[in-house]
C-alpha cells in the first residue's frame, strides 16, 4: 500500500510477517488461536460482567472473579500474541484501516474499564459479594458488555472495510 507508514511498510517485510503470508497454515492457525482468545477472553469478561450488572445476584462476586480471571488473562494472551501475528502479516494494509485504532482504542478502554473497576468499587467487593451489586459495580459491568460486543464487531470489520 502506497500510503503505508515506514514502520507499517518495514514491518510488513520482515521476515516473520512474510511467513505468515506465504506458509500454508501460519495465518489460518493464527486466526484460530486467536479466536480461541476472543471466545476465552470475552466470554469470561461476559459471565463475569452479566454477574455484575445484577444477573445471578446468589454468585459470589469474589469467587466467580478467582475462577474467571486467570482464564480471562490466559485469553488475551492468545489474543495479543496472535493478533501481533496477523498485523504483521498486514500491517501497511491495516494501519490505513479505519476500523483498526478504533478497535485498538476499544481494548484500551476495556482495559482501563478492568483497572478502574479492580482498583475502586471491586475493594469494597466483600460488602456487596453476594446479592446487588453497587451501581458503579453495574455500570463498569455494563460498560464492559458494550466495549467487548464494540470490540468483536471491529475485528469482524477489518476484513470487509
């Protein structure tokens, strides 16, 4: 792509990212792992937040956190290490899509969702652990729900924009 950046245009040359593209299997595999991390990842970002949000208010907040979280974590790392894998594969073409910081941007705010969320109302967890969640609990499991859906249809765009 002619309007690549030098780092896009560099990227996309190396030696790795030429694997992708051209051995059998690399992208395909990439692309299933990588789902693999978006169903692992969103659907406990989902269950968790659904719990949040005040569906199944009998759940321990804390003990449905301790189970989800590690997978959620193991999740993204499938997501992260192949979605770095299909962006190099296409990384001039890519970095001019407009859906691409949109998506990014996403995952950031997801991000800063889950920080905010553990390091303020989650404190006070033990109080509200099993019945209704506090109405910050409900909004950042809403916020969630939203920005991950937003985040899936992004991925899902990048092929057709």
């Amino acid at each position: 792509m002619n309007d690549a950046s030098p780092w896009a245009a560099w990227l996309e040359d190396t030696a790795f990212a030429t694997w992708m593209r051209q051995a059998l299997w690399a992208y395909p595999v990439a692309e299933v792992i990588h789902l693999v991390g978006v169903a692992v990842l969103v659907g406990c970002a989902a269950a968790f937040d659904l719990r949040l949000v005040g569906l199944s208010p009998g759940l321990s907040v804390r003990a449905l956190a301790r189970h989800l979280l590690p997978w959620a974590w193991r999740g993204f790392a499938l997501v992260t290490a192949s979605g770095t894998a299909m962006f190099a594969a296409h990384a001039a073409e890519w970095s001019q899509n407009p859906v691409f910081p949109v998506k990014m941007a996403l995952v950031a705010a997801a991000g800063l969702n889950v920080w905010a969320f553990h390091r303020g109302v989650y404190r006070s967890a033990a109080s509200w652990d099993v019945g209704p969640p506090p109405a910050r609990a409900r909004l950042a499991g809403a916020v969630s729900l939203v920005v991950w859906v937003a985040t899936v249809a992004c991925g899902r765009l990048l092929a057709y924009l």
